[in-house]
C-alpha cells in the first residue's frame, strides 16, 4: 500500500540502529500508524528538522505491515510553538493519544480534535483547554462519564453529592463524609464543557481518575514537568 501526501502530526520519536528513525504518528485519515524514517539521523539530512512534534506535515509512505517505510516528508502548515508549562501541555498531549490509541484506525475526527486541541492550548486558559482536550477524548473514545444522569438514569441534581464508579456512573450518596464526592452543579457544569471556578479543580480530578482507569502507566510528561520544577 502506498500513501501519498497523507496529512500527519508526529506523536512521538525514537532512535532506530545507527542512523534511522521510528516515528509514531497521528494522520488525518489513517488514525495513529508507525513508521521508519531510514537514514534520517545522517549528518546532512535534509529532511530531519521537520520530523518533530507540533509540525503540520505531508507525508508519503509505503507499507502493509504495522510498521510503514517513510517515502517523503513536506511541511504542510505553520509549526505550533510551545514554551514552559504549554510544551509539558502539548507533549501530555501527544502522550495520551500514543499510549491509548491503536494502530491502523482510521478515526478523522480525533485528527481534528487533536488539532483544535493544540491551538487551544494557545488561546484559552491553559488547564481549562487541558480539561477540554481529556473529557473530548475520554468521551470519544468511548471511556467517558454522563454529565447530565446517575448510574440509575435519574437526572443529576445540582446540590446532590455522587461517587465516581468508572464501570458504572455517578452513584448517588446520602452522607457527604463518603470519600471522592463530587457535587451535582459541578457535574453538570462538566458536561457543559464550563470548566471556570471551581469546577476546573474538581474536573481535573475526575479526568486523572478516569485516564488512570485507562492507562495504567505513569505519564512521563506530568513526571517531567514535576521534575524541571523541583529543579528551578
């Protein structure tokens, strides 16, 4: 199979023998593939500088096998530039989707909405366009919590307390000293994607949970990040 000038995003990168690449990467119509990019570690490649993250490429290449050969490689869009705590963002970003994504699934929309996400991540506040990108993609991918009823199929109640049960629901609870409560106004807010107040707090919260419950592994990115702090 040959694919020509396929739009792509690159997730993540790793040395491959002495002068190669593996690329992980998100494309517009063919979901998260991988792919070896021969001999682009030589001195004078040409080609190098553009195999880095939060560039819009073009990509051709070739192969049925899970692992694809790189053909070419062109810019196709204006490179998104993160600093500080916005390149941990974009790179806790880009983490997610390789750790939870399949390969060989094509999925268009979750190529859009990991392109809107990167541009919020520079006009909107920044955990708030974090919150955004998570409870999309939880909700997308099939891993996602109702915001507007209880695991019961009552509607939720503004000033009722529920518990998070990832398999389940929201389970309603009489005694606020139950652990992990999370308030019905808060929910519903959730679900309105109105992450401003104190519900930008506790929808963190319930995001942490519910990717934990998804991917088992720590996120290298949130360690950095803590890491470069402690060191500052």
């Amino acid at each position: 199979m040959r694919i020509l000038q396929e739009p792509a995003y690159i997730l993540h990168t790793r040395p491959f023998r002495d002068t190669s690449l593996l690329l992980d990467v998100m494309t517009q119509h063919h979901g998260r593939i991988s792919v070896l990019a021969k001999g682009i570690r030589k001195q004078h490649s040409k080609t190098a500088g553009l195999l880095q993250a939060f560039i819009p490429l073009s990509l051709s290449y070739t192969g049925k096998a899970s692992l694809k050969s790189l053909i070419q490689v062109e810019n196709n869009g204006v490179p998104l530039c993160f600093s500080g705590f916005h390149l941990y963002s974009a790179l806790y970003i880009n983490e997610l989707l390789y750790k939870v994504l399949p390969q060989d699934d094509p999925d268009e929309p979750l190529y859009y909405l990991y392109e809107t996400s990167l541009q919020n991540l520079l006009k909107m506040e920044l955990e708030a366009a974090l919150r955004l990108f998570e409870f999309r993609l939880l909700n997308h991918l099939g891993f996602g919590q109702s915001y507007q009823q209880d695991e019961s199929g009552q509607a939720l109640q503004q000033e009722a307390y529920y518990h998070l049960q990832p398999e389940k629901g929201w389970g309603r609870v009489g005694a606020i000293h139950h652990p992990d409560l999370y308030l019905g106004e808060h929910l519903l807010a959730i679900g309105k994607e109105d992450f401003s107040g104190e519900t930008l707090k506790i929808a963190k919260k319930i995001a942490r949970t519910l990717i934990q419950n998804v991917i088992s592994k720590p996120i290298m990115a949130r360690k950095l990040f803590l890491r470069d702090q402690h060191a500052k």
